[in-house]
C-alpha cells in the first residue's frame, strides 16, 4: 500500500511540473473573455519565444459584455 501511495505522489507532483508550453488561464468559465471576432477564449499560448504578452483577448469584446 505505501508503493502505491507513493508512486501515486510521484505522478500528482509530476503533473504539476510548470513548462513553457503550458497555455496560461484567460479569463473563467462563468466570466470568459473573448476575441475581437466575438469568439471565447479561456486559455492564452505563449508566442514563438516562450512569453506571455499582453493578451488580445478582453471581456469587451464579448456579445454579452454590458459595461458597469
């Protein structure tokens, strides 16, 4: 039982190892934020040299965004 436990650590900690090509969260699920074209996004890819620039992607641009 304590090899199994611990190779099951082994794998939740192997998961949450961070890498470059991860895609960084934009926005929720209950509040997402969308593209110029009205399209949801929920995640933001890194460019061709591995950073997360300032996303494209805003709430104003969604069909049902109504500013406070």
């Amino acid at each position: 039982m304590k090899t199994v436990a611990a190779i099951g650590l082994l794998l939740l900690l192997a998961a949450c190892g961070t890498s470059d090509s991860r895609p960084e969260p934009a926005g929720s699920f209950f509040a997402p934020v969308c593209m110029p074209d009205g399209s949801v996004v929920y995640n933001q890819l890194a460019n061709t040299d591995g950073k997360y620039n300032t996303p494209v992607a805003d709430a104003k641009y969604c069909p049902w965004y109504k500013k406070p």
